[in-house]
C-alpha cells in the first residue's frame, strides 16, 4: 500500500454480505422519489460538474443525508425518466453508512476495523460513503483524479478510501485503473465551496495535469474484493460498454489525530452528523 498508493484484498467480504447490499440498495431505489428541480446529472468532467453539481444546493447538502444522482442522458429536459427509474442511477451519497442498517454494520464491521489497526490508523473517522451502480452500457467514465483533490485536509496523506467490489469489476466493465507510486507528488487540483454570491457552489483550484495513459494499469478484482485507495493516488475508470454493471459500495475515512479537515472542502460535518469513529 505504501508503495504502490493502493491495494488489492480479494475476498475480504463474503458473497452473502455482497448480496445483501445489493439488495439493500435495490429497495432504497425502489422507495426512490426525487423531486424533479432536484435531478442532478452526475459527471466527473470539470465543466459539467461545475455546472451541474456547482448549482446544486442537492449535491451540497448531501454530505449527511442518503440522495440521488443520476447518468447522463437518462432525463428529459422535464426531469422525468427516459429509462426505468433502476437503471438510471449513477450513485447514491453520502452517508449510507451513517443511516442504513447493513451499510453501516459494514463499514464498521470487525474486519473493517481489525485492518485499520494493522495499517497504523488510530482516531479514523469516516467522512462519507457512496453506492456506484456503473450501469451496464451507460455507466460513465471517472476521468484520472486523485480523491484528496475533492477531500482535502491538512498534512496530506490522511484520507483514504475502502472500495468494495459487489459483483466482478473488469476491464469490460469499468474496473479502477492506477498509476502506482503516483501518490507521492502532493495535488495540483483542489474542489472547493466557492465564495457565497458565486455562480457555482463549487470551483476548482489549480489543474489536473496530463496523464501519460501507457502509466496507468487496469486492477480488476472479483466480487467481494476490496481495494484500499491512498488519498494522492492517481486513478480513473472507463465508460463501462459491456451488458453488465459494475456495483461498488465505498467509503472514505480519515486519520482524525493531529488532522484538519479543510473548511474549503464541499463535504462538511455537520451537527446532526458529526463525522462518525470507525471503531466502535
């Protein structure tokens, strides 16, 4: 891990605990109703995400509740479904672990917890978590991006992410994609809450530089593996075009010891959610 930026633990979690938050994420889209004005295209590009998620209160706000957001091309100019409801959602966030039951008992499960201990983490505290579905055909790409661009704190180097394969993820369906070691040259690129009176919530600071793409490599992994994302590691996954999807539930967490988490940032603690301890 401290080499590369990441790592590969295949079978950490049982198929039975893949199925069940499948099928718990399955009954929460089922219940679904988003009010159309709040139908928020998700999207990794810099322009769109600026204009779609920027002007969204929806997005902003999401840090402590469990919200919607959707692929692209999937609504119509009214915001209503052009696909079945189930099929077009991109992620859900961001804090499926704070108030469902079976995310919650996941992240903070005793094997969850056991490898914080082995990988030094003393006062970790998770600050969000997201349910990808990566729907088969349409499921879009996630440009090269280091996630402490989005989560910043101060030093670097205290967030890391735990993202759990839920079905096999492989290069036909969007698996991660790395370049070891890239971890280690800092961030160029920052998303921050911009100044209140600013077109967009949110702005960048600073920009992604080019990515030589024969450096990246692809990392499939099988159901129930997980990967241990370093918080500077360069990554990215492609459009998925196979008939399959690519579910994935993931959190971030953060060394809390002698760390600060920046007020910059999009994602804020709030009252009614502090950020929870992983272990308990």
């Amino acid at each position: 891990f401290h080499q590369d930026g990441f790592l590969v633990l295949e079978h950490f979690f049982t198929p039975e605990e893949c199925d069940s938050m499948r099928e718990q994420i399955q009954g929460i889209v089922a219940e679904m109703e988003v009010p159309p004005h709040c139908r928020t295209e998700f999207s990794t590009k810099e322009g769109e995400q600026l204009q779609a998620q920027g002007s969204s209160d929806y997005f902003l706000t999401s840090g402590d509740k469990i919200r919607f957001f959707f692929e692209k091309g999937v609504l119509d100019e009214r915001g209503n479904f052009l696909i079945p409801k189930e099929r077009s959602v991109s992620k859900i966030g961001h804090a499926l672990h704070a108030h469902d039951p079976v995310f919650k008992q996941i992240t903070h499960s005793p094997k969850v917890q056991e490898l914080g201990r082995k990988l030094g983490l003393e006062s970790p505290v998770v600050v969000q978590s997201m349910y990808i579905f990566k729907q088969p055909g349409i499921g879009g790409e996630v440009t090269p991006h280091q996630d402490a661009t989005f989560l910043h704190t101060e030093p670097l180097g205290r967030v890391m992410g735990f993202w759990i394969a839920l079905e096999d993820a492989t290069q036909e369906n969007g698996c991660l994609w790395f370049i070891p070691g890239s971890h280690t040259n800092g961030i160029t690129r920052r998303m921050v809450r911009a100044a209140s009176g600013a077109s967009t919530c949110v702005e960048f600071v600073g920009s992604e530089p080019t990515y030589d793409d024969s450096q990246f490599i692809p990392v499939p992994i099988s159901k129930g593996g997980l990967i241990l994302i370093h918080g500077e590691v360069v990554h990215k996954s492609e459009l998925n075009s196979s008939q399959f999807s690519r579910h994935v539930f993931t959190f971030h967490i953060m060394e809390a010891k002698d760390t600060s988490w920046s007020k910059d940032n999009w994602l804020q603690p709030t009252p009614e959610l502090p950020f929870p301890p992983l272990y308990t």
